[in-house]
C-alpha cells in the first residue's frame, strides 16, 4: 500500500512537470502505520512519525506517535528512539513524552540531556522510569520482534513490515515518456542523492551521478567523508532495463579514490580510479564517459 501511494504522488508530481527528458524525483515521508500483535492474541496498530535525528548519529532518531488495540480503537499517545532496535514508552505524564522527542528525559521538575549516540540507545531509554508500558524491539529479517511490559507483565510483541525505517526517501528515474523507474532496486542507500548527469536516445541511456554520506555516525571512522560513483542505465524501447553498470569514485572504508581525470574531448572523460581494498598495493580501474552518448564504460 505504501509503494503505491509514493507511485501516485511521484504520477501526479510528473503530470505537472515538462516529460522532455529524464530526471530524477525523490519522495520522502517521515511517519509509517505499522500492524502488528501482542502475546499472540491482541491484534493492534502503531503509529509512528520522525521528529527529529540525532546530531552525532544519522542512524539514531526520535519518535513519536501512537497505538491502539484494535477491538478498543482507542489511542494511546507514545514516543521514543529507533537507532539500535526500537525502544518506546508510554507515559502518565506528557512531559516524558514531549522530552523524549528532544533527546532529553524530563522528571520532577529535572532535565537530563539523552546522549543519543548509537551505542547509548539502550542504555537512555532504560533511565526512563516514571512511564506505563514499555516497548523493546529489534528488527529481524521482515518482522520487528520483542517484548511489552506494563508492571510485571512481559509479553511478547510483533510488528508486521518488510522493511524497518520509519521516515524513508525513495528515488524514481522519470523516463521522457512519463514512465518511472524505481532506483531502489539498485541498491542505494536511502539517504543517497541522485541526479541525472546525462541522458541520450530519448532517455533509453542514462548517467547517474550518486553521492552520499559513508558514514552516518558522524563522529566515527569516515563520518566526515563522502562516497561517490556513477551509474550507467541501457533500457530497451519498452524502457525496460537491460543492462547497469555501477562504478565506485570515492569510498572512504574501502579505500578507493579518484586518481586522474583525462579529458578525451568536450564531451568524454576517462577516470583513473585507485583501488587499496585489501592490499598495500593500489589496483586500478579505468572508466570512460561519454556524457553526448550517455554512456559510461569500465574497463
């Protein structure tokens, strides 16, 4: 349900825009409905919506949102983090909830700064004392597992989603004929950017330029460094794709860098690309683009 809302928006979002050559669109939404059961025997449905991400890790955000069982239909307002698993409360007091939101736990009057790095996750939300229930779960293959508590009880929870983040962007190559291809299926992180740095044949060759941040813990190995490559797409008339190719510019963990550009003409450029991923000694890749064709070639 959710990919065919994002497809009717990216439709609708075309219709107004000049379908004279290929780009790149990108959807983002930050809240999510997930279904899911309690102890096997109470079926409920969540709602969860980003507020904010952490300034030290990308990988970590607060939440906020709600749940009701669904033969009571009556909702019960939540909020917590999602970086390592995903941890929630519920509270008596709206204070918890709203502080919460903004990395901090409120309690009698007191304000303590939540370190909200990846590795402190856990440990933050177990500090939250005065809430009613408590939700502690982890992602696991297509389900996100674990555990309800209120009081004593502990029973064990289950969401259904294929997938585990709340807040996702996605990213469509729009074709000069009004037809989108989903750039998801060729494996980019969702915080990538993407854009079209040259198409040809009525948009059936494509060049992508793609960066992103390496690391999204910011303070971490790489935090400051960013990756880079570029994609060539071949579709057929049908603008079914045919072939990819994906060459790597810049990556910070694997140690690959940019060596030499060598401009051929106006419009081609060769790249000497340096490879130390496992070894002391550079390999080298070599790859040639031509922006009029829209072709790019590895050798």
């Amino acid at each position: 349900m959710r990919n065919k809302l994002l497809i009717g928006l990216i439709l609708f979002i075309g219709l107004q825009a000049n379908a004279q050559k290929s780009e790149v669109l990108s959807v983002t939404t930050k809240d999510r409905i997930f279904e899911g059961i309690i102890d096997d025997n109470y079926p409920i449905t969540m709602y969860l919506k980003v507020v904010k991400r952490s300034v030290n890790s990308g990988y970590v955000q607060s939440v906020a949102g709600w749940y009701f069982y669904n033969k009571v239909g009556t909702s019960i307002p939540l909020a917590g983090l999602i970086g390592p698993g995903v941890h929630l409360v519920v509270s008596e007091d709206p204070e918890v909830l709203k502080g919460i939101q903004n990395f901090e736990y409120v309690a009698n009057g007191d304000t303590m700064l939540l370190d909200n790095r990846v590795s402190s996750v856990v440990d933050n939300m177990a500090l939250i004392k005065n809430m009613m229930e408590r939700f502690t779960m982890d992602y696991d293959g297509d389900k996100i597992l674990g555990t309800w508590q209120s009081n004593d009880k502990n029973l064990k929870i289950e969401l259904f989603a294929d997938e585990y983040r709340v807040a996702d962007t996605r990213n469509y190559l729009r074709h000069p004929n009004g037809e989108y291809f989903d750039l998801s299926y060729l494996g980019f992180p969702d915080w990538a950017s993407i854009e079209v740095e040259a198409s040809a044949n009525n948009g059936r060759n494509v060049i992508l330029d793609c960066y992103f941040q390496a690391n999204l813990n910011y303070m971490g190995r790489c935090g400051a460094a960013e990756n880079k490559g570029k994609v060539g797409l071949i579709f057929n008339e049908k603008y079914e794709l045919v072939k990819s190719s994906f060459v790597i510019f810049e990556d910070c963990y694997r140690d690959i860098y940019t060596f030499n550009e060598e401009q051929i003409s106006e419009t081609v450029t060769k790249y000497e690309i340096e490879h130390f991923e496992n070894s002391d000694d550079p390999q080298y890749v070599y790859c040639t683009v031509d922006l009029e064709k829209a072709t790019l070639r590895k050798e």
